[in-house]
C-alpha cells in the first residue's frame, strides 16, 4: 500500500496492493492494523453507496455536527472527486484538492472531518463507495455552492446534473462562521 499525501493536511491519496492474475484481482479496501500505521486510526461506524450516471455532480456537502470523515473508492466508471477544506481558522482554509478516480486504477481518497467533499462523473455510471466515521445526521447536513467563484474548482463537466439541494447552497465566503468547522 502507498500514501500520498496532499497539500491539504489529513487528506491522502491511497493505491492499494493489487495481487492479480488469470482470474482477475484482489486488494483490500480497508484494513485498520494497515491504515493505522499510516496514521489513519479510523473507526468507521457506517458504510455507502452510490451509483449515478454521465454529468451528474454531487456536492458539495459536510455535516456541521457529527462530522465524517470519508474513505472513498469506485468499483466502476470515472469521477473527478474534490475535498474543500473547511475549518475556519486553518492555514488551508478555502483551498482544495482534486483527484480523478478511475475504476482501472484502484486507488482510494480519505477525507478527514473539516472538509467539503463532491465529485461528478465522468464515465456512463460510476459505482461509489465510501466508509463514514460518523452517522449520517440529516439535520446537520451543509453544502457550499458547486461553482464557487472564489473557489475556481475546475469541474470537467459543464452543465452538470444537480439535486435540487445542490442548486442551493452558498458561497463559502456567505457561511456564517457558526456554520463551518474548526
């Protein structure tokens, strides 16, 4: 296993070990002694699933309380997947990093609690999966604007299919600073 950390503290790049031969392959999407020597000492409480089509943009969304950190892989298609660094007060704060995850290429995005996490999709289905730290509290539940100007992220899909959530949300700079984490 190799990880690659980012210009954002906590968030890492993951390329599994993949044994492979005539039959096909194998490689472990988590396994805690591993991790945890990489520092991730994780205790995931929840485990996701997703499947979505071409152009569909999903994000970009935290949870104020019960904050989640997030292990994420594809099984099947394409995503450009970003994490948004939201903890007021952070040397990071506002920046971002991006990844392009393609099923041909095992590798995994870990996102700890503090960051803004979306991704759109870049294949004709994509297959996600991704393991919580924490529940999934409705309640809590925020998002800042896909297309943040001050952002500038450069989503590779124009016109992307949104929920009507996601045509909502803010600009990072109009959250109230109660509303973001430390």
């Amino acid at each position: 296993m190799k990880v690659i950390e980012t210009k954002l503290p906590g968030v890492l790049i993951i390329e599994p070990e993949v044994f492979g031969d005539a039959r096909g392959s194998f490689y472990e999407t988590f396994h805690a002694e591993r991790y945890a020597q990489y520092g991730m000492k994780l205790n995931f409480v929840q485990d996701n699933f997703s499947r979505s089509s071409y152009g569909v943009l999903r994000g970009l969304h935290y949870q104020l309380e019960h904050t989640q950190g997030k292990l994420i892989w594809i099984t099947q298609g394409k995503i450009f997947d970003v994490a948004v660094d939201i903890r007021h007060g952070s040397p990071t704060f506002g920046q971002w990093v991006s990844i392009t995850l393609d099923a041909s290429k095992p590798q995994q995005i870990y996102i700890p609690p503090g960051f803004a996490h979306g991704f759109c999709v870049l294949s004709e289905q994509v297959d996600f999966f991704y393991k919580c730290t924490n529940i999934y509290h409705p309640a809590s539940e925020k998002g800042i604007c896909w297309n943040d100007p001050d952002l500038n992220i450069p989503w590779p899909i124009k016109n992307p299919i949104l929920s009507p959530k996601d045509t909502h949300y803010p600009n990072l700079k109009n959250i109230p600073i109660k509303e973001l984490l430390k």
